[in-house]
C-alpha cells in the first residue's frame, strides 16, 4: 500500500511506502512494559527538530515505525501503567523512538494535554488533536510541527499550511516563526 503524505510546495510530496520493512531491523519485543526500537542511522536532532539524511532514511524509518507499531496493535501486549504516572503513554513504540532520540513531539504534547484536559474533566470529544496524517508522522514532528529531510526543512503551522524551505535555511524557518510574508523570504516555498 502506498500513502501519499503531500507536505505541500508545488506538487512535491513525501512518499511514504507502507510495505514490508526493508530495514530488517530486528523484531519488537516487550518486557515488563518496555518496548525497543532500533537505533536508526541516518535521524539525529539539531535545532529542536528531527534531520534525517534525505527521503529514503525518512520513508524507511517511517515505514519500519508502522510495521512495528501494526505489530505491537496485533499483539497481546498492553500499555503497562508505571505506579506514579498519571498520564501513560498509550503507544510504547512512538515513545521509545522519541526517548531514544531525546525528542519532545507534536505527539507527545498532545498526548500530555489530552491527559491535563481529561483530569480536569473536558469530554473526550471537545479535545483538540494534532492536524497531521497519523501519529507515526507526528512523532517525527517537533511541537512546532517542523522536521528536516536532507537540507529542506518542512514547516506545517496549520493543516492548510506547509511551507519548505530550501537549503537548510534556519534564519527563513525562524522568520516565518515570527509571522514574516513567505513570498518575501528567499529559498521559502509554500
């Protein structure tokens, strides 16, 4: 199966392939609660957001969290709540991927604030969610909805924006942070 992830600028999209995994990296194993996920080649964090290499590291991690993710699903495995936490991470996957890279996602936040809303009472239904494709994207994507591939840095504020800017330019991210036209900054395309 393949799904398309359109990220926005002239027609450009991240294709993402959900087939078998060609990572081969291994299987998923759960004990006692604890969840591994190997340690990718080719992602590291800088500047507060996920870079991966190029496309194909991005597909290919991508694809290998589904698998994994899909085979945790099928399991029997359970989220195991630790004595103390109120908010137990309900996919030990994604958050064994964000651990391992130190990473604070669009996921993880949201998943903090559904717990702070139900605690204090919010029906479950009013609690806004991220406005990305699915979680796997969303624990590649900061909490300011940015991440790298190769030197092109994806910028999605809102589900009807996604700016790419070219070149690794972090002084053109941070203006459009700020609120600056898009159209006057140079390697930004929306």
């Amino acid at each position: 199966m393949k799904c398309e992830l359109n990220l926005g600028g002239y027609g450009k999209a991240l294709i993402v392939w959900m087939i078998a995994c060609p990572l081969g990296a291994g299987t998923l194993w759960a004990q006692s609660g604890d969840v591994t996920v190997p340690n990718y080649r080719g992602v590291h964090q800088q500047e507060g957001m996920l870079v991966f290499d190029d496309q194909e590291t991005f597909d290919l991690i991508y694809e290998d969290l589904y698998q994994r993710v899909l085979e945790w699903q099928n399991s029997a495995a359970e989220v195991v709540e630790t004595p103390g936490d109120p908010c137990p991470d309900d996919d030990p996957v994604l958050a064994a991927f964000e651990s391992q890279l130190r990473f604070t996602s669009v996921r993880k936040v949201f998943l903090q604030r559904e717990c702070e809303e139900l605690a204090n009472g919010t029906d479950p239904d009013q609690i806004e969610d991220h406005h990305l494709v699915d979680d796997i994207l969303a624990a590649m994507v900061n909490a300011s909805y940015q991440l790298q591939i190769g030197a092109d840095i994806f910028y999605m504020p809102t589900e009807e924006t996604t700016y790419q800017i070219r070149n690794s330019d972090y002084g053109a991210l941070r203006a459009l942070e700020r609120g600056a036209n898009p159209y006057q900054l140079e390697n930004v395309t929306v």
